[in-house]
C-alpha cells in the first residue's frame, strides 16, 4: 500500500513538535476522513480540547487548509499531520466511496425529506443555516 501523502515533507512544513502531536492525535482516532474526491481528502479532526476542525488537503502536495487559528497564523498545523498520519495509514475505501455512497442514499430521499432534513440541521447548526441563507 503506498503512501497518499509525503510524511517526510509534511515534517518540513512545520515545527516538529506540531507534527508529532498530530502523529498522537491520529493514532488516538481523532481524525475522521469524511471524503476522498479527485484526491482531494477532507477530514474532521476533534481538537485537543474538544473543537472539531475540517481539514482539506490535496495529494500528493499537500496544498490545503485547516478551520483552526493555527493554520490562519502559521499557514500550518498539528491538525493537517493528523490527516496526513491518518490518510497514510487507513484503508482509504471507505472514505473514498462515503461521499458518494451519501449521494445516492440522497438521491432516494423525497424532495420533502431533504427539506426537511436541511432544516433540522439548520436549526442546530449556525454554519449550514449560514450557508443556506448564503452568508
């Protein structure tokens, strides 16, 4: 099984002691990959204290983001060591056929049920309300 992303270079980008803790984080089950499209891996990462991060990264570079404060100061973050330890290490089946697996259990739903499933999660979280009101 070869490698989605180069650890090596990711150690590179960033102070060591950030990459080592995202190493810990992965191992300990905090990174969840949500997708891989077009090889591009979108991760949630549960924070050490709680706060859930979206992580988007392309491979095989590496070029992304992080929703944490330490990727908007430092262009990098213990978050994306996370991803990149968990993409390296993972069977990446399931998060390559996620997304569209969630399309096509969607795509069986009445327009209705979709209606009413945005709503709900419009109502309990301000991101999607946000995005639906296109804010």
């Amino acid at each position: 099984m070869s490698s989605l992303f180069d650890a090596d270079a990711w150690r590179e980008r960033m102070d060591e002691r950030w990459f080592d803790t995202g190493v810990a984080m992965a191992e300990a089950g905090a990174v969840d990959l949500v997708a891989i499209e077009d090889e591009k891996v979108t991760a949630h990462v549960t924070g050490s204290v709680g706060d859930l991060y979206v992580v988007e990264l392309r491979a095989p570079a590496g070029e992304g983001s992080c929703t944490c404060p330490g990727f908007e100061k430092f262009g990098a973050c213990k978050h994306q060591a996370a991803v990149v330890t968990a993409a390296n290490t993972a069977d990446l089946t399931k998060a390559r056929e996620r997304m569209a697996q969630l399309r096509d259990g969607l795509a069986l739903d009445a327009k209705d049920a979709l209606i009413e499933r945005l709503a709900e999660l419009a109502r309990v979280q301000p991101a999607v309300l946000a995005a639906l009101e296109g804010r």
